[in-house]
C-alpha cells in the first residue's frame, strides 16, 4: 500500500482540508488580536460612560459611596462592597447568626482570588480598593476576550471570531467585566482552561482547575468537560485502531484530580477558617430565601412564579422551563454548533446544568451566562458547518440591542433604588 501511494501521481492525490490556522485569511495573529482588543475596549469605554452617567441618579450609600457618588463609587458596590471588605480586613473567624441561630450572610460566600489580587495591587500602588480592583477586572477581561478569539479563531475564522467577541462584549450584563466582580479573573481563567483542553494539555487544565476554584465555582462542570474531552479523545485513537498511552491516561487522571481539587479547595478551606465543617454551605444557603440548597427546585419554583397571574402556572412554567432546556440542547447538539468542537459544546451544556442545581435563578443570572460565549457563534450561524450568509448584519444588530441593554442593566440592577432592590 505505502509503494502505490509513493508511486501516485502528486497531482491525482485526494486533497485534506487543512485546518485555518492565525495567520490565514483576513488577518494574521497579530491584526487580528489588535481587532479584537480595539472592539472590546471601545465597547467597555461606552460602558463606563453609562456607569459614570448612573453615577448621578446614585443615592448616596454609606458602605458602598462617598457623599458626592462617581464612577469609582459605582464599581465597588453591591458583590463589590464584599470583596472590598475582604480585601481590607480579611475573612472572619466566626460565622454571624441570626436570632434562630441560622448563619446570616458574610464574607465567606465570595472567593478570594480577586480580593487578594486587590489587596496585592492596593500594596504595590498605595491606590485604594475600586480602582485596583475595577483595573484586575478590566485587564482580565481584555485577555479573556484575546484568548477566546484564539479559541474560536481555527474554528469559525478570523471576521466571524471578531464579531462573536464583540456581541459577547456588548451583552447586557458585560458592565460587570469593569467592577470589582470576579466576571473577568474567572472568563479569562475559563478561556485559558479550554484552550488548554483543545490541544490535549490535561494537567495544566487541571491546574488551571485548581485556581479557577478560588475564583468562581465552576471547577465542577469544568471537570465534567474535561472528563467528556477526554473520554472522546480515548474514543477517536480506538477508532484509529490505537491504544490510548499510559503516560496519557495519567495525564487525564491528574487533570480531572485537579478539577477535582477546584471543587473542594474552597469549602475546606472556609471549614478550616471557621472551624465549622458545614461553613461554606450554611453560607451559601444565607442567601437563599428558605435557608437551604435544593438542586433544581428554585427554577421549577420560578417557572411557575413567572406565570403567576394565570390559571394554570402549575403546568405553563414546568413546560416553559422544558422547553428552554429542549432549546438549549438543539442549539449545542444539532448542526448549528458543529465547528465549536466537543469540549464548546461540552461546556454549552455541563455550565447550565450546574446552575440549575446549583443557582437561584435570580437578577445576578444574568451576568453568570457570560461565560456561555461560544453561543453566540451559534445564535450568530457562524459555527455551522455552512456558515449562514447575513451573520454580518445580525452581529450588527445584537451589537446593538447589547448596548442598549446595557444601559437598562446598569440603571435598574447597578443603581441601588432604595429601600429596597435587586443586586445585579
């Protein structure tokens, strides 16, 4: 077989698609690096001015602002009092509780990788909290953006990855990226853990899984992703007639250890600072309106709450919540998703699931779907196998209603309406 192939004519060979790579097409690495981080910052720049714009409708609020509120005042408030309470004076030892002995809301419940990075800045610069913390954010934001344009780059190419980024950047709750919230260390952290996957890197994914667990937690449905990867990895080299290498699968072991090690870093480590084995949870549930974690069960509750006026909610909001999930699944597993690979579409499904079990679909909602980037390629028809011909004008379009959602974020869940109001 090898001599007849040597002995073919290079021209009557069959031709193998090569896979674009940074430097084909409408820009090489670099241009289109510089695209993407110029689209972010003019998007995070019209932010700022609708932040700064807010700042004047702010009331005055005296554990978040100063008498006369700015944009500085603005980036530090809601989640962003928290962090910068960490960063100043630490966790405490002791858990609050009410009069019923429950454990009241604290420190505990947001992680500490953004505060110390604060806290660190605050040390080096002798700047104080929000515009350290509100620069981590915009910096790591900037770099998510560059490390999912080279995520999507050899998939969807050079112009389609540019306008997924930017509809990504012009989302409603993208403001978030610039305060003193943990959307940017935990994007930038995410991209870095699934471009690691896409070229096979288990242990540094696993490490990244690691960090990640002090970031945000979702080193969970981080893990599940790695372990799909992997298993589809296995699956392609038996098909190939292959044996999957020893060194290999002890690479993927030590990977899924270290998602593994994510998960669990923080709550043991808030049980070592208090004391408490329970700590972490009893934490988290403070700030569920029942005192108590129950996968799944706050949305059915939603569901049916978002239907309240009717007749019959018992059944509308359970077949609406079914629906939303049947959606999902066709976008992520039908043809429209198909240049995203196994480990975007991985993601596109284990992330959801984790905040149904996990998340009280609340106002904060919105801004824990960013991570849910590659999406966009698929609401947009660019990550079809066949491209779909207007994406160009829809990327316009979303670009859009994204910037003035933005402004509609900002005023109703940044801006604190007293006495009473929900955070963003």
């Amino acid at each position: 077989m090898s001599q007849q192939l040597a002995t073919t004519p290079r021209a009557s060979r069959p031709r193998v698609p090569r896979v674009p790579r940074l430097g084909d097409g409408a820009f090489d690495g670099r241009r289109l690096l510089m695209a993407v981080a110029a689209a972010y910052l003019l998007i995070r720049a019209f932010s700022a001015v609708l932040i700064a714009a807010a700042a004047r409708g702010q009331v005055p609020m005296p554990a978040w602002t100063d008498e006369h509120v700015d944009y500085l005042d603005m980036v530090q408030m809601w989640d962003g009092g928290w962090y910068r309470r960490i960063a100043e004076q630490g966790y405490p030892d002791v858990l609050p509780r009410d009069d019923l002995g429950r454990v009241k809301q604290n420190p505990w419940a947001f992680y500490p990788m953004l505060p110390m990075l604060a806290r660190l800045g605050m040390r080096l610069t002798g700047l104080p909290f929000a515009p350290v913390a509100s620069t981590i954010a915009l910096l790591t934001g900037l770099a998510a953006a560059l490390l999912m344009a080279v995520l999507l780059r050899d998939r969807i190419g050079a112009w389609p990855t540019v306008a997924v980024v930017a509809v990504w950047a012009a989302s409603p709750p993208s403001p978030s990226l610039q305060l003193a919230y943990t959307e940017g260390p935990a994007m930038v952290l995410l991209c870095f853990f699934l471009l690691l996957l896409v070229r096979r890197e288990w242990v540094w994914a696993g490490l990244i899984g690691v960090v990640i667990g002090l970031t945000r937690p979702i080193a969970v449905p981080l893990g599940a992703v790695l372990a799909l990867s992997f298993a589809w990895h296995w699956w392609q080299l038996r098909l190939a007639g292959r044996r999957l290498p020893a060194p290999v699968l002890a690479q993927g072991a030590l990977g899924l250890a270290g998602c593994g090690l994510g998960a669990a870093i923080w709550p043991m480590l808030v049980w070592r600072g208090t004391g408490l084995r329970t700590a972490y949870t009893d934490t988290m549930a403070s700030w569920r309106g029942s005192h108590e974690i129950v996968p799944f069960k706050p949305w059915l509750g939603m569901s049916k709450w978002v239907f309240r006026h009717g007749d019959s909610a018992a059944t509308y909001g359970p077949v609406s919540l079914a629906l939303l999930v049947l959606v999902l699944l066709l976008l992520v597993c039908g043809p429209w998703a198909q240049r995203l690979g196994v480990e975007l579409r991985a993601w596109c499904l284990a992330y959801p699931a984790y905040l149904g079990a996990v998340l009280d679909p609340y106002t904060s909602i919105y801004r824990y779907l960013l991570p849910l980037f590659p999406l966009v390629a698929v609401v947009l028809g660019v990550a079809a196998r066949r491209q779909w011909r207007w994406w160009p004008l829809l990327a316009v379009v979303l670009v859009g209603l994204g910037l003035a959602g933005e402004a509609v974020w900002v005023w109703e869940l940044l801006v604190y309406h007293p006495p009473q109001d929900s955070p963003p």
